[in-house]
C-alpha cells in the first residue's frame, strides 16, 4: 500500500466496500429465520405485559428511582425490543467453528476476524430493528400509555445508543464464543454471561432500584449495562440531555474497550491455534 | 416359571434397564467436572436471582399489590422451588424438538422403554439437583421469614405445594413439547408459558390484566402453583375473593394438568407414528 496521502486509498474503499457486503449479507441471512423471528416476537411481548404489571405493582400511582409509569412501561417494551437489537443470547457458532478448526477459513480472509463478525452482526441488528424492537414496541403503545420522547434530540441519541449496545454486546458474545480457543467447553463464559447480562443489564428490574452507588460503579465499571439498561434510560429520558450524554459517552468508552479487548483475545487466540499445528 | 415371577423378571430388567441409562449419563458428565461446576453455581445463581430481584423491588416500595415482603417472598419461592424440581425432573423434554428434526426420536422409540420416560433420563443434568435443593432450602428460609403459624394442615401445604406445583409445570413442559410431533418449529412458543409461566406465578396473580389472569391463572392452572397455597399457608384473604382454602386444591388441579399432559403426549406419539416415520 501507497504510504502517505490523507485521501483513502483504493485498497480501504474496497476493504470498506467487503465490510458493507458482510452487513447486507447479516441482514439477509437472519431475514430467512422468519419463524425463529416470529417465536421470538411472541416471547418478547408475553414477558413484556409479565414484566409491566411487576414494574407498576412497585411503582404504584407515583414513581420511583426516576421512573414513572409511562417511562416504566417504555422502559420495559422497548427492553424486551432492544433483546432482539443486541442479541443478548449468545449463539456459539463461531465457538463451534473454532473447535472444529473451521476458523482456519474465515482467517484465511483477507478481512480481520472481530470486524468480519462486526459488520454481518450490524446487518443482523439492522433487521431486528424492523423486526424484534418494532413488534413488542407496537403491542405495548398498543396496551399501554408509553412515553413519547419530549426533546427531538432524544431519537438521535436512542439510534446512537442502540448502535453502541449492539457493538458491546458483539464484543461480549465475541469473547464468550472465544474462550473455546482455551476451553473444550464454552458453556461456562455462557452462563456467566446470560447472568451478568441479565442481572446487571436491567433486564431484572432497573439498575437504579439499587443504592445510588452501587448502580453508579456497575454502570462505569461493567459493560453489562451499557447493553440494554443506558439506552433504556436515555430513551425514557430519565434525567436531562447533558445526562443522556453523559450515558453515551459511558457506552462508546465500553465499545471502544470491548472491541479493543475483541482484537487482543483474537490475536493471541490465532496465536494457540498456530501453536497446535493448525 | 410362573406368571408373577416372570411378571417380576420383567419389571426387574427394566429397573435395572433405566438405571444403566442415567449411570452412564452421570459418568459422562462427571467428566466434565470444571464444566460441571461452573454449571451448578450458574443454575443456583439464576435461583439466587430471583430472589435479589425481590429484595430490590421492595427496596424502592413497602408493599406490592398490597402484599408485605414476606409474603411475596413466600410465592417466589414457592414458584422456584416447584419449577426447579419441574426441570429437575422433565426439563429435557425440551429436546424432544430436536429429536423430531434429526429423526433421533426413531431411534428411541425403536427401544422397548417408555419414550417420555427415555428423553427424560437420557441427559440426566446434576445441575438441576443443585436447583432444586437450593429452591427448597429458599423455601424453608421463606416459610421462617413468614413466621407461619403451622398446624398439621398447613405443613402438609408446605410440603406438598411445591411438588403439585412442579406437577403443574412438568406437564406445562411436556405439553408445550409435544406441539412439537405437529408444527416442528412451534417449541421456540414454548418458551414464553413455561418460563414466562415462572415469571407469572413468582408474584400475587392480583398485578396483572383481566385477560393474562385468564390464560395464566386459571386456564394453565398457574395459580395453583404459589398464588393460592401463600394465601392459604399465610392465613390471608384474597384481594381477588377466592375461598382462603383453594390453595388445598393444588393436588386436584395438579392430577388434572398431569393427565392433560400425558393425554397430549399420547395423541402426539401416536400421530408421529402413524405419519410413517
């Protein structure tokens, strides 16, 4: 490649270009698992009315932690919607591949491994958009009175935010399907992570129902609720634009370390493998 | 020999049969013995969540629906504990989806075994143990916390309603499973009544909307799992003006799922047979 010159060069457009096509192709793909969809739909939205009438039993007519009724029910609808966006279940494909040695193939690529599974996961989190976040959304502005963003900014923030999920739950599910370059088994990282996912995303009961300082370090400290709890909150509003903000800016640190730490597990993991004869 | 000793004979070798089945599972799964911890502290841990989740809830509120932390402790266990033997025991029946797709189900039901019985015992999980003991040591940490006033009727309920209530759910597992031998991808619904079933009776049915109580409640016999045993085991009325006493009840409405179940599960059996598998 051509050293110097600020104008990209014909290599990064093409190499840009491949990144682009991986997208369409994610988006393509998870197009056909119409029934899965469809399963996973009907999910969402039982757990939704299961979830909104605990969260108004303990809210009651008032409010609580910040929440009241109308941005607790958005906040549980557009939770159960945003499940499908970021993926929170991780599929261990690519663990299955790595343990088979069918890795050796995508490596092969001239394409590096975490921005290959990157660009097909936007495409995938692109369809769920239209898909898994607009079906619950639309049962529950249809049962219930949900909070319509007041600040116009708000929309712009939410796609940012959902964006932002999406990264740093790629990079977890990347980590726990890579921990099969060292272990036989990758159901233990599997575990732990539906559990922190679950637990300290939000998906339980909002993180804010716990002591201040407590939800204040597990939101700086883990990428968990940079998933799903922080979009929710920026959605809802809770609190004011320098707060949404401020929570974006949260997320795009834990991004930037998940993929980070993406690329360095996956160097040292090719790394194994070339050591076993692969 | 006679009539009764070969009745015997036959009996004993299937004993002896099933048993070797769930030996050799645990074996092999022993093998995996870090895997195999990892997966009995996550299991006791989703336990355990249930549980914090409560305790938040009422950090941010005194009452929920009216109901005190006690006693809303005393449904989620009641809740988990019966759904953790439910898995305990059928959980795997899950699979049966899997089997159908990969023609596996041919191979057991080739065998001289009962199928229900041989997808049960055939991925034996020790995890599911750990479950189900935490659950019912939950339950008595509960029971404690209530400060129940327990006279012979009402320990028996104690007992006794997880288990009617693990029924309860077995057969919601079971029958949600067997949609499988007619729509092979219809098992991914499956998954909202029987964990959302969970989510459902772990709190007082009061909370939720006319129509879910509908379905949930009365029509899935969710009720009957921890709603009205709690009523009955804490002395309490029902804001909803059932009898205090309906949490009895729970073995009948537990005979009756259980035999929907296995009416299911026989309907299915026989329509993937005779479907020329």
């Amino acid at each position: 490649m051509a050293a110097g010159g600020s104008s990209p060069s014909r290599g990064d457009l093409r190499l840009l270009g491949a990144y682009v096509a991986l997208a369409v192709a994610g988006f393509r793909r998870y197009a056909t698992y119409r029934q899965a969809m469809l399963a996973a739909i009907f999910t969402n939205t039982v757990f939704g009315f299961l979830r909104a009438a605990v969260m108004f039993a303990v809210v009651g007519a008032g409010a609580a932690a910040g929440y009241d009724e109308p941005r607790l029910a958005t906040f549980v609808w557009a939770g159960q919607g945003l499940i499908g966006v970021v993926l929170l279940w991780a599929p261990t494909e690519l663990a299955d591949r790595i343990r088979t040695g069918d890795v050796i193939a995508d490596l092969l690529r001239p394409v590096d491994l975490v921005w290959q599974q990157l660009a097909a996961d936007l495409g995938r989190a692109a369809l769920a958009v239209l898909t898994r976040f607009i079906g619950p959304m639309a049962v529950g502005a249809l049962a219930f009175t949900l909070h319509a963003p007041r600040r116009p900014a708000t929309y712009a923030l939410f796609a940012c935010s959902m964006l932002l999920a999406t990264a740093v739950c790629f990079g977890c599910r990347f980590l726990v399907n890579a921990a099969a370059y060292w272990l036989l088994d990758a159901r233990g990282p599997q575990v732990a992570w539906t559990l922190a996912s679950g637990v300290l995303g939000g998906l339980y009961f909002p993180l804010w129902f716990l002591p201040r300082a407590a939800a204040l370090a597990i939101v700086l400290a883990t990428p968990f609720p940079s998933v799903i709890q922080l979009p929710l909150d920026i959605l809802v509003e809770r609190g004011s634009t320098s707060a949404q903000v401020a929570l974006l800016a949260v997320q795009a640190g834990w991004a930037i370390a998940m993929l980070g730490l993406c690329r360095w597990v996956q160097r040292l993991g090719e790394r194994k493998l070339v050591l076993q004869g692969g | 020999m006679t009539r009764t000793s070969q009745v015997r004979e036959r009996l004993l070798a299937r004993i002896a049969a099933y048993r070797e089945l769930v030996r050799a599972q645990v074996r092999g799964q022993a093998q995996y013995r870090m895997s195999f911890a990892v997966d009995l502290a996550g299991s006791v841990a989703f336990g355990v969540l249930d549980i914090v989740t409560v305790f938040v809830l009422f950090r941010v509120s005194p009452s929920l629906a009216g109901f005190s932390f006690p006693e809303v402790f005393l449904m989620t266990a009641l809740a988990s504990c019966a759904f953790a033997v439910a898995d305990l025991l059928v959980g795997n029946v899950e699979r049966l989806r899997v089997y159908v797709r990969t023609g596996l189900l041919d191979a057991v039901l080739v065998r001289p075994l009962g199928a229900l019985t041989q997808l049960v015992a055939m991925d034996v999980a020790p995890r599911r143990v750990g479950r189900a003991v935490f659950g019912a040591a939950i339950l008595m940490v509960a029971a404690m916390q209530a400060q129940l006033a327990l006279t012979p009727a009402r320990a028996a309920l104690l007992v006794g309603a997880p288990i009617a209530g693990a029924v309860i759910f077995s057969a919601v597992f079971v029958a949600t499973a067997t949609v499988s031998f007619w729509w092979i991808e219809a098992g991914e619904f499956g998954n909202a009544l029987t964990y959302g079933g969970h989510d459902f009776t772990a709190y007082p049915i009061s909370i939720y909307g006319a129509l879910l109580r509908r379905l949930f409640a009365y029509g899935l016999g969710f009720a009957f799992v921890a709603y009205y045993p709690a009523l009955a085991l804490l002395d309490r009325a029902d804001p909803l003006g059932a009898p205090a006493a309906l949490g009895y009840a729970s073995p009948l409405i537990a005979a009756v799922a259980a035999g929907a179940a296995a009416l299911m599960w026989r309907t299915g059996i026989r329509h993937y047979r005779s479907t020329g598998s």
